[in-house]
C-alpha cells in the first residue's frame, strides 16, 4: 500500500474513533448522567450486591449504550468465584 493509502487508513480510523467518542458524549448527556454519577452509580449497585453475593469488583463494568430512540444502562457485574464464596461462608 501507498503512502497515501496508509495516511488515508489513518484518517478512516481516527474519523471512527471520533464518532464513538462523540456517540458517547451523546448518550451521557442525553441520559443527563456524567461520567461522576455513572461512577457513583457503579459504587452503589457493588454496595448493594456485595451484601447478597460475593462480587469480583476489580471487573464490574458499568455503561451507557444507545438503540435508536432507547438508552440502556448496561451492567457487567461477574461474581467471585464459587469455592471462594463457599469458604467464605464457613468462616
């Protein structure tokens, strides 16, 4: 590929990033919740969980995504796994 096909690849990939980072700003502020209350948000729902299961929260993930006309807060919450909460609840 050409010079010119390398740079004009470049310029693809950093116009698609832009677009992202713009759809995101987007869908935080058409849900009117900043990347501070998404992050409170994210704190509370591990505050909640962890006093009915054990949670890995090193890789709790919470998102904003957008369908059309819908925003959807999206919650990737994966539990510990089961012998450590087995153990766990024996002491």
């Amino acid at each position: 590929m050409s010079f010119f096909g390398n740079w004009m690849g470049g310029q693809r990939r950093s116009a698609r990033a832009a677009k992202e980072r713009l759809q995101l700003v987007l869908i935080h502020d058409r849900a009117d919740l900043s990347p501070g209350k998404l992050e409170a948000l994210k704190d509370d729902l591990i505050a909640v969980l962890s006093r009915h299961v054990e949670i890995d929260r090193r890789l709790v993930q919470v998102t904003l995504t957008s369908d059309r006309d819908q925003q959807r807060l999206v919650a990737d919450i994966p539990l510990a796994p089961a012998r450590v909460r087995r153990r766990e609840s024996l002491t």
